[in-house]
C-alpha cells in the first residue's frame, strides 16, 4: 500500500515537472518547455517527447534519483501522466486527425461522447468508450528519456544484472543493423455476429490472435462469434534492432570484445548504420527466451537495452 502511495505522490510531481519547469529566453521571459511540447504532441505536430533528466535535476533532485534507480517503473508513470494533461489539453476541442487511427479514434470517442453529451447523459458516462479503449491506443506520441552529457559511458561487459530496469549510458561501434519493420502495439478485432470491438494488447515480441469474442451478447446467446482484424483500427510503430560491440579501447588485453542487443523504436529509428561509432542511452530490459532457445538450458531470459536516445 505504501508502495502504490508513493507512486500516486510520483505522478504529482511529474505533473508539477511538466507544467512548471521553465527556462528564461532572451528577453527575459519564461518558456515553459514541456508544458508547450504537450501542447504540440496534443495537436498532432510532435511526436516525440524527450525528458532531459539534467532538467529533472534542477526542478527536484529527489525525483531525479528516483527515475535512476526505477526507469522502467517511471517511464510507465510518465506516460501516465502525459496521458491526463494530453486528453487536458483536448477537453474543449475536438482532437486533429491526421491518419485514418485518428479518424478511428475520432469516431470512437468523441462523437461518442457528443451523441452522449446531446442525449442527456450524465457527464461521468461520457468517457466510457474512453475507458474501454486501451490507453496505449490513444496515444499517438512517444516519450524518451535522455540521460545528463556527463553521464559515465558504460562498456558493454560493464553492464550487469544490478542495471535492470535502470538508465544506462553506452558506448560502442554498431556492427549490424536490421531493416525497419513495423510492430503492433493493440489490435482491434470486430466480431461479425455481434458487433463488439475487441481490444488486445500486445507488449511482448510475440502474440496469439484472440480467437473467441468475449463480449456478453455473444457468450450468453453461445454465438462463438468470429473475430475479424481491423488493421484500420490497430496500432503500430517502427521497430529496427541493432547489434553494438565495444570499442577497441574498452576490451581488456586478450579479450573478445564483447557485443550487446539494442531495441530502437519509433523516432529513434533509422539514425545510424553499421560502422557508426555511438553513444547511446536506454533501459536495460529483460527478454524471455521462446522456441528452440529456451530448450537448450542454461538463462531463461536474455537482456537488451530499450534505446531511448
């Protein structure tokens, strides 16, 4: 109880970071930095989010400590609350669409909530179709964390069990490099008896499609409707791993140098190729072994680290 208390108190202070932090201009006046990328991720125009933790230092150094020690818990919270000032920011105007998810989304929930509004429904009804839709697939933004510049540059053999979940700061020479290919976030099935979308989401490497709709018409009528993928309504993202191996000066003498996995997503993708020399930030993240690997004994997990910058 203590624990989910504390992080209530984490979420209020990532908000009070986001909508107070601010640097003086030229002319003397205060730029509010996040507070106005929201407001362009709210509009469509950024997609990218990049929380520069030499920032988090300045406004509250305690919480900086905090997202060190727990990235990957924090990273989750900051989402959270990019959420709530996202859909703050949208309250009194109908959100742009860009792509057909957005006109998805837009069918989906705002006119929803208009129709609901017009009827003379309770105002705390109107977000349901909000709450059924999975918070992942309203999201159209990423959020990235960037480390300090002075920031230790790790070697790959110097990354340990103790820095999962934690931020880390690597350097190394990039020797392979996969093509870009896309990676779904939520699936939207539509069963053809009843109607009801469904919702999957996915956040592993691997999925099994839901094959039996769930929805109550269909399991008290015994229909076993079919559920049929609505690509128009599912979210993706880029998706590229590549391989980085330390550099020449980072391998003790007589040793193998040694090599580490690296997810790269969304705007992150595409910034080198094999051969790049580079220096690079992210959460170090657990991977369980499937198939053929996990059969040969041995770990049961993999580690790889989530880029973030």
């Amino acid at each position: 109880m203590a624990a989910a208390m504390d992080y209530e108190l984490a979420r209020e202070r990532l908000t009070d970071f986001f909508q107070t932090f601010c640097v003086p201009d030229q002319n003397g006046d205060k730029t509010f930095i996040y507070a106005d990328q929201i407001r362009q991720v709210a509009n469509r125009v950024q997609t990218a989010l990049y929380v520069y933790l030499d920032n988090l230092l300045q406004h509250d150094e305690e919480l900086y400590n905090e997202v060190r020690k727990n990235s990957a818990r924090y990273h989750q919270l900051t989402y959270d609350v990019i959420d709530k000032l996202v859909h703050n920011e949208l309250r009194n105007a109908p959100p742009p669409v860009r792509d057909a998810l957005d006109a998805f989304l837009y069918q989906r929930v705002y006119l929803e909530a208009q129709q609901r509004s017009a009827d003379g429904a309770d105002g705390n009804v109107q977000n349901d179709s909000r709450k059924k839709i999975p918070p992942k697939l309203l999201r159209r933004y990423e959020v990235y964390f960037v480390t300090p510049e002075l920031d230790k540059c790790l070697a790959a053999r110097e990354i340990l069990a103790e820095h999962v979940g934690k931020l880390v700061t690597m350097r190394g020479i990039v020797i392979r490099c996969s093509e870009v290919m896309p990676h779904v976030n939520v699936v939207t099935y539509l069963c053809d008896t009843c109607g009801c979308e469904v919702y999957q989401e996915i956040n592993g490497p691997q999925y099994a499609p839901t094959q039996a709709c769930p929805s109550k018409d269909c399991q008290e009528s015994r229909a076993n409707g079919r559920l049929e993928l609505q690509l128009r309504g599912s979210s993706f993202s880029k998706y590229q791993e590549i391989r980085v191996q330390e550099m020449s000066d980072q391998v003790p003498i007589g040793s193998i140098p040694r090599a580490m996995s690296v997810r790269v997503t969304g705007e992150n993708t595409r910034l080198c190729q094999p051969g790049d020399s580079i220096k690079i930030s992210g959460i170090l993240l657990p991977q369980l072994r499937s198939g053929f690997k996990n059969q040969a004994g041995g770990l049961v997990a993999d580690v790889f680290l989530d880029c973030h910058h």
